[in-house]
C-alpha cells in the first residue's frame, strides 16, 4: 500500500500517545519525553509533525481557509463563515476569528518553531546516517521556507527569525519588527536553494508527498513571481513606509531584474527533467485531466497533500444527489466566462459598466451566442439533452470544471437524470443554504465512479490536493518570460513565453494562442493579459486566483462590484426560462449583499490588535 498518506498522520498513529503534550510545548521548555531524538521512530514522528502544519485548503466553503470564496471564481451560500468578512470590505484590525487566526498565522508560526527545533536537533539521533539527517534537516528547512511564504502572501513581509527556535513568549521578541519584503524574499530563497541541495531529486514512492528538490525550487519560484509582481515591486501605495528600523518596508521603485529571476526559478524547475504536462501529446484532454486529479500521484504533482475528499466534495456536489451533499459553492459567471472556445478565442473580452458582457466579434462568427438551446452530449457524463448554446463549443477545460442546471448526475451507483439548481428544484429546497447562489458547480476533482449518496463524513475517498504542479511552474515561467521580454532584461524571447504556455493549451485541447491571437508575437501586455486568463482557466479552484489578482494590483476591479451568475431565482430551468439570464446573485454568503468591497488597504491583511499589542514595535499594514 502506497504511505503517501503516512507522512501526514504517523505522529499520531505510531503510538506516541502523548505526543499533543510535547509538541505545543515551546522549544524551550522541558519536553514529558527526554529521548525523542534517541530513536529513529520517535524523530520521524517529530519529521511528520512539522508537516502537520500544512493548512488543509480542500475546503471551498470557506470554514478551512477564505481563498476560494474571496476570490472571483466562485460565491459560497454558506453563512457565518468569516470570509464574508473579506467579500463585504468589514475586516478590521480588531477582528479577529479565532479560526483564521489558529489556521492562517498562529499555525504557520507554530510550523516555523517545530520545524527550527527539529533542525537543531535532529543530529542527536544515533540511528541516523550523516545522509538521512542531511536530508531530514532539508525537508524541514524547506517546511519551513514554505510557512514563511505563507505568512508574506496574506500579510506581506513578516519578522524572520532565523535558525534556532524562538520562545515567541520571550521580551527579546516583543521588541522585535518585520524585516524588510527584499529581505523576507531572500531569506526565503536562500533557504529553498540549501534545502534542494540536500533534498532527493525523487522519494521512492514509498513517500510520496515528501518534500524534493524540485518542491524546493518550485516555492522558489512562486516567491520571486509574487515578488516580481506590482504589489511587492516598487507599489507607490507603499511609498516610504518603514519599519521601526527605519528600513523601507516595501521595495520603492520598480526592478525589471526581478522578473528575470523569477524566469530562471522557474526554469531551474524545469532543468531537473523530472516533471512532465500529462497528456502534453496525448491528444486526450479528458483523460489527461483525470490524471491530473483523480489519480493518487502522478507526474505532474510537485508537492501536494493527501486528504479525505469530504470537504471538498460535499460542498460542491449539489443537495439533489442524496446523502452528504450541501452543494453551497456556486462557480462565478465571470469563471464560466473565462474559458476558451473549442477554437481557443476567448469569447469574452470585458464588461459594461452595467455588467453586461462584452462579446468578442470573432468568437460571435465562430457560434457563441448566449441565447437559445441545442442539442449537445455532455463528453464526460455522455447524456444529450437541449443545452443553452452558451455552454456548447467550449474549450475540454470548461465541460471538466463547471457543472450546470439540467446536466445529469454520475456518482458511481448514483445516478440522476437532472439536478435542478433553480429554486424549488431537486438541488435548491430553500429549506436551507445548501444550494449554489450562481446556478453553476465546480466540477473539478469530481470523480464519476465515486459513490455520492451511501458516503458517510468518514468514508469519502482520498483526494490528492496539489500545492505545487508543474502547470503551474511552466506558467509562471511564461509570465516572467514575457514581463522580460518587455522590460528588455535577459536572454529570453517572446517565442519562448509563447512555447511555455502552449504546453498548457496543447494538452487542454486548444490551439496555440499566437494561431488564434497573433498579435501576441509583438505585444507584451496582451500575451501578460492572456497567460493570466490561462492561470485563471488552467489553475481554477486550486487557490491560486485569490493570490493572482492581488500581487497583480487586479482586485479593485476584479474582486469589487457585484457577483453574477443564472438567475436561481426562477422558478424552472426550461429553455424558455428567464433562469438564463446573467443576474445579480440573491446574496454572497450568509444572506450577505452580492456587491463585493475592495479597498486598496485589503491587498494584505492587517496585523491583529493582540498582535500589535504584544509585539511593541510592530509596524501594521497600510491602511490599517
């Protein structure tokens, strides 16, 4: 049986009983159990613990993490859940849930200190070889590296405190105040260049999920984009903040060499020659897709977590289906809009002031139209029925990631010939807020075979949650590329952008953009503008968007204003409904307004008062 999945729970089910009573404890406290680095059993559960601190972010519904529901891809129904917080601009310095606290800061600083401890003592265990140490101290540095990052994505540059494991109790630290964004990055870097010295190159499939080299250098990656990108590279919103120091915070003026190294982090990833596009060649984009994710592994899985599938998929199969399913996040029409057509043209361009779509004059000539019905056969759940012409000829991408009113349902044994998303149908009782406010599902991670009515919460089976794909590195290597390109820094050319993100629309099934868009072989802007909507398409719901639209300066447009979808409001879904119709969504959480609030302060999350409050010296976010 593969272990991929022992890594996460060993510290618990080795039979050290009384591991809880030692772990919280700080790295300078006396430990119940004086010989945990004695034996090689009890310092790999020390190892699987500084794992542990990984953030769950299957969830969409916003209980586990606000990524997916803060951001312009989906509205979840669910009320009294904190990322409303986000969506109706009310976060403050004084808020404080104690969920996103335990979850999205206090957990990431709890990971840095177990994983410092254990890099200082991990050596004074006799059954290791001077290898397996080396290579142990370089998981953990990468862990580490990966906490820190998580930290700077919401809040921006944090304090870095270096290699030993701090009493976060102590005076010494309550006198302490971030360091620089330039030096946080740095410090990040060079910690993921020393890990991936040490790391292996591949774990054995024994483990699975463990960290590599190219884990190593894929975070590097991700760190130097974010860190090339307007909100961290010169943002004149941050023009002479300092901290306590007197360092400026934030970077002052714009460095287009930033750009090109993040184009080589991302191409030193793709130098090891060990990740692949699956089904780059194949021709097959429905069963490569399945590859990707409904297999346990595969090979373009970077570094990514094991979870029981549960809270992803009862909050994304929808209620009418029986058994567990609440079926309460509702795909944007924004996304839907997203997505390509068969021919590659993307059919929507922008929007009216007043919402409405504005159509690309080529897609129109190709068919797209949003009215009236035809018959289509669904390429993954087989059934033909009349479909609203909006969704037919679209790009493979489309039919494996938003599920619509009146397709049928497969779910193994589980069959249903149509799930009715409008009010009053067999998925939106309005008994409850288990229905999608949008008219729309997420269909990714969505397995056929799986049985989605007999499922109890602690039998849905296993999904393997990516946090690190190569689709995504060869994206963030077309981006940089093209920023380069632009700025006139490096050695690379727009065809090289160009050759990168064609990878992904070769093994989505589309056409290379510049056959499509040939423009783009000249202007840099509108390739940019493009690999983001790729980003948008290829990464949808693997909580990348929320994160995109805030280091690219895109949230007060593109996180602002009101949410659309189908009219769920009706009362049927028949082809002369005015279910389909773009509309305003009835609410965005919890009976909240659909009209979304984004401010410039929002772009990073403030420091909490008990925060600012215990940290003397702590210079708070703009704006707060």
């Amino acid at each position: 049986m593969n272990k991929y999945i022992i890594i996460l729970v060993s510290v618990l089910s080795l039979g050290l009983v009384s591991c809880d009573a030692w772990l919280n404890r700080q790295p300078d406290e006396p430990r119940t159990s004086e010989n945990i680095f004695e034996k090689r059993t009890t310092t790999f559960q020390y190892l699987a613990n500084v794992y542990t601190w990984i953030n769950n972010e299957t969830d969409p519904s916003g209980q586990n993490n606000i990524f997916t529901p803060s951001s312009d891809e989906c509205s979840v129904s669910f009320g009294n859940r904190w990322f409303r917080l986000f969506n109706n601009g009310t976060w403050q310095v004084s808020s404080n849930p104690s969920s996103f606290l335990s979850k999205n800061y206090s957990l990431y600083w709890k990971g840095i200190r177990e994983a410092s401890y254990f890099m200082e003592n991990v050596h004074r265990c006799p059954e290791l070889s001077d290898q397996e140490v080396k290579e142990w101290v370089a998981e953990a540095r990468f862990l580490r590296a990966y906490y820190y990052f998580c930290l700077m994505r919401m809040w921006g540059p944090v304090p870095i405190l270096g290699e030993s494991p701090v009493d976060y109790s102590s005076e010494e630290v309550r006198d302490i105040d971030r360091n620089t964004w330039d030096e946080c990055v740095n410090w990040v870097c060079d910690q993921c260049d020393l890990a991936a010295e040490d790391l292996l190159l591949e774990q054995s499939s024994t483990w699975l999920g463990r960290a590599t080299k190219g884990a190593a250098l894929a975070l590097k990656s991700r760190v130097l984009l974010y860190s090339a990108r307007p909100l961290f590279n010169g943002n004149p919103m941050y023009k002479g903040m300092k901290n306590f120091y007197g360092n400026d915070l934030f970077p002052q003026t714009e460095d287009a060499q930033k750009w090109l190294a993040a184009a080589e982090a991302a191409e030193a990833v793709i130098d090891l020659g060990v990740y692949q596009i699956v089904g780059e060649l194949w021709g097959k984009p429905y069963e490569a897709w399945r590859k990707v994710f409904l297999e346990r592994w595969n090979a373009e899985l970077i570094f990514a977590r094991q979870h029981n599938s549960y809270n992803w998929r009862v909050a994304t199969t929808p209620e009418g289906v029986g058994g567990r399913a609440y079926g309460g996040v509702g795909v944007t029409q924004k996304l839907v809009d997203a997505f390509a057509l068969e021919s590659g043209r993307y059919p929507i361009t922008g929007y009216e002031a007043d919402g409405s779509p504005i159509i690309d004059a080529e897609a129109a000539n190709q068919g797209y139209t949003e009215s009236g019905f035809a018959s289509f056969k669904h390429p993954i759940l087989g059934a033909t029925r009349s479909t609203y012409k909006m969704y037919i000829g679209r790009e493979p991408r489309f039919y494996m990631s938003v599920f619509w009113s009146g397709l049928n349902w497969i779910g193994g044994e589980n069959t249903i010939n149509d799930i009715q998303l409008y009010k009053g149908g067999n998925s939106y009782t309005g008994s409850s807020d288990n229905y999608t406010t949008t008219g729309y599902l997420p269909f990714k991670f969505t397995s056929t075979s799986f049985n989605t009515k007999s499922q109890s919460t602690t039998t849905w089976e296993p999904i393997t949650w990516p946090l690190f794909r190569y689709a995504e590195t060869i994206l963030n290597y077309a981006e940089a590329i093209a920023h380069c390109v632009k700025a006139g820094v490096g050695k690379y050319t727009a065809q090289d952008a160009l050759t990168a993100v064609n990878r992904i629309r070769i093994r989505a099934g589309v056409p290379n953009l510049e056959e499509v868009y040939p423009e783009v072989a000249t202007d840099m802007d509108l390739l940019v503008k493009y690999i983001l909507r790729e980003r948008q398409i290829e990464l949808n719901f693997e909580n990348h968007r929320f994160f995109d639209t805030r280091t690219n300066l895109l949230s007060e447009v593109e996180d602002a204003g009101n949410v659309y979808g189908m009219n769920v409001e009706a009362t049927n879904d028949s082809s002369t409904s005015n279910f389909w119709q773009r509309t305003v969504i009835p609410h965005d959480g919890g009976n909240r307004p659909s009209t979304r609030v984004f401010e410039k302060r929002h772009y990073l999350l403030p420091f909490y008062q008990s925060e600012v409050d215990r940290l003397n010296n702590l210079t708070q976010n703009y704006g707060w």
